[in-house]
C-alpha cells in the first residue's frame, strides 16, 4: 500500500508539474506575469515566493495551476499591470500559452523514451515461430518452431512487427520467406490467408496471416541519438494516435467503459511498475503524459482544450465572449467533469471489491 501511495505522489508530481511548467514558462516568454505557480489545489502548504511569483505546493495533489496576472475576462486590472496581463495579450500568445500545457506532457514522454532508448536500446522481439497453426499455410510449407524469418521477398527483416506487418500488408499474393533453421538458410513461398481476428478494442478486423505465434524470443538493440530521437518520437506519436481513437471508441460506445480508471486505480499500476523498476515507471508516466496531454486538448470548458476554443471563437468574431457565456460553459464543463471523476471512482471502487 505504502509503494501505492509514494509511486502515486511520484507520478502525479511528475505530470503535473511538467504540464503547468509548459503554461508558465509560455507565460513568461510572452511577459505574462505569474502569481502563483501551484501544486495541488486548495490550501498552500509550503512554497516560496520570487519576485510575484508564489510557487506553492497545495493541500489536494490532483491536479495544478498557473495563476497569471488579468487571466479572468472582465476582472479590474491596475493600468501598470496592463503590459504583463495575459487578458491584454494578442490572441496566438493566449492560445500558445494555454497549448503549452498538454503540448508539454507531449514532450516529457518524448524526453522519457528518449532517455530509455539511450540508456537501455530498443527492444525487439524476434521474427521467430513459436507455433505453427494447422491446416494454415505456415503449416502446408512444413515451417516448424524455432525457424527464424530473416526476409520477405528478400528484404531483411529484423523483428516480429516488420515480418507481421509485411504479412498483413501483403494483400494475399505470395510470399517469398527466407527462413534459417540450424543454420541452414531456405526458402518458401507462403501465400497468406485473410482470416478475422480481434483488435486492440475487441472488434472484428480482417487481416492476412500464415498462421503462426512468436517464440516470444527478444533482445535489446542499442540505438544512436539519432535513431533513439526518432524512436522516442514515433513512440509518442503512436501513443497520441491510440489514446485519441481510444477516445472515439469510448465515446461510439465501441470500448467498455469499464475500462476507464481514476485515482485508485492509477495509484494500484504506479505500485506494480514501482515494483517492476524504475523503467517500467518511467514509461508508465509516459504513457500517461500522452493520455493526459491528449485529454486536456478536448474542447471541454475548464480544460485547455475548452479555452483554445474559446478563443478561437474570439478570434473567429473578432471580440471575446461575453462573461455570461462563458460562465455558463464553464459551469457545463464543471458539471461534465464531475460526472466523470464520479464514474471513474465507481469503477475502481468495483475493481477493487470484485478482483
């Protein structure tokens, strides 16, 4: 319960910190002032104040904010604090400042998968057969477990995800598979089959295989800079595509809504990657600095997606919303946040009295 709890205020800190680290030093680039930089919600506990800024850590660790000098539309600001109010500022900066934020979860995962690839390389599982399905293809051209596939129509092929993916795009024309067995190198012509198979969200997709399973050997390839910066980003990049179709799944009603978590649950996964290493911690924050960046670009009012839309809208009409507006828009987007924060405790509550 104890790794629970430290991993959870690790995680936590960690993302919150980098997403309102993007907020103020935008602020600060564009000479917004910057009242308070916090930690949590609620009542300050301990901090110290330079200059205005008052960086505080606070009572309720769920979240953060960047208090900015005039960021409330409509409040009375004293004429000297005109040229450092974000209110006063033209709208690209207000919208780059608020971007920051998400934009920077973004950036920590790349930091985070950067410095794995550097430190550990990348890990590849190998193009080798664990088994062999029967009556597939893989099967009528005598594969066996332990062959390696090193070519497809004689393009090398160094891990199980370019063989599966040079299957998959085949289009069911024929193959030609360079195979190695006990040191002997062969080759067969294999013609994949389309057959229908469940995707990560559970539905039914058609795809081409051979009809065969990894023998789930691996290894660690060392990368360069240049190859790890790449990687880093191709990993957040992928990250990025499956929480915003993820997103679109939940709302289809395609993916369970089970499978939202909150707190409870987030604090459980932080203790178990806790207690797998220090790696696997690092790329669990990771993976939830996507989620996170991805989700505060949602056009929700209170979130920063909710704020770029409303000063899309000012830039579209050439003139803010009126307070009324958005009043009540923030109180909708409050309302829809609720809801959901109350869902997720639900599902966690029920994980953990029926797992």
């Amino acid at each position: 319960m104890s790794t629970n709890i430290t991993a959870f205020i690790i995680v936590l800190g960690v993302l919150i910190f980098f997403h309102e680290l993007g907020h103020f030093l935008m602020a600060r680039l564009f000479g917004v002032g910057v009242e308070k930089f916090s930690l949590g919600f609620g009542p300050r506990l301990f901090g110290k104040t330079v200059g205005i800024t008052d960086y505080r850590v606070s009572a309720i660790p769920l979240g953060g904010y960047v208090k900015m000098v005039g960021d409330e539309p409509g409040a009375e600001i004293d004429p000297a604090d005109i040229p450092i109010s974000f209110t006063h500022k033209p709208i690209y900066q207000k919208m780059l400042i608020v971007a920051a934020g998400p934009l920077f979860n973004l950036f920590l995962a790349m930091i985070i998968f950067l410095g794995i690839f550097i430190v550990s390389g990348r890990y590849v599982l190998k193009p080798a057969v664990g088994t062999v399905g029967e009556g597939t293809p893989a099967a009528a051209q005598g594969l066996k477990a332990g062959d390696l596939i090193v070519a497809i129509d004689d393009v090398p092929i160094a891990s199980w995800e370019d063989m599966a993916e040079g299957i998959s795009k085949s289009g069911g024309r024929a193959l030609a598979l360079s195979i190695e067995r006990d040191g002997t190198r062969f080759e067969v012509d294999i013609t994949p089959q389309l057959t229908t198979a469940k995707n990560l969200f559970g539905e039914d997709v058609d795809r081409y295989v051979i009809g065969i399973t990894a023998a789930g050997d691996s290894f660690y390839q060392d990368v360069g800079l240049l190859k790890a910066l790449t990687e880093s980003a191709f990993q957040t990049y992928r990250l990025t595509e499956l929480t915003i179709v993820s997103i679109a799944k939940l709302i289809q009603g395609t993916l369970s809504r089970k499978t939202l978590g909150g707190p409870i649950m987030i604090a459980q996964m932080a203790g178990q990657q806790a207690r797998a290493g220090a790696e696997s911690l690092l790329f669990f924050i990771a993976v939830l600095s996507v989620n996170l960046g991805v989700l505060n670009f949602l056009p929700i009012p209170v979130l920063d997606g909710g704020h770029l839309m409303f000063f899309s809208i000012e830039a579209l009409i050439r003139r803010p919303l009126n307070t009324r507006a958005r009043e009540i828009a923030q109180q909708i987007g409050i309302f829809i946040l609720l809801l959901l924060m109350i869902y997720v405790f639900y599902n966690d509550i029920n994980r953990l009295i029926f797992s």
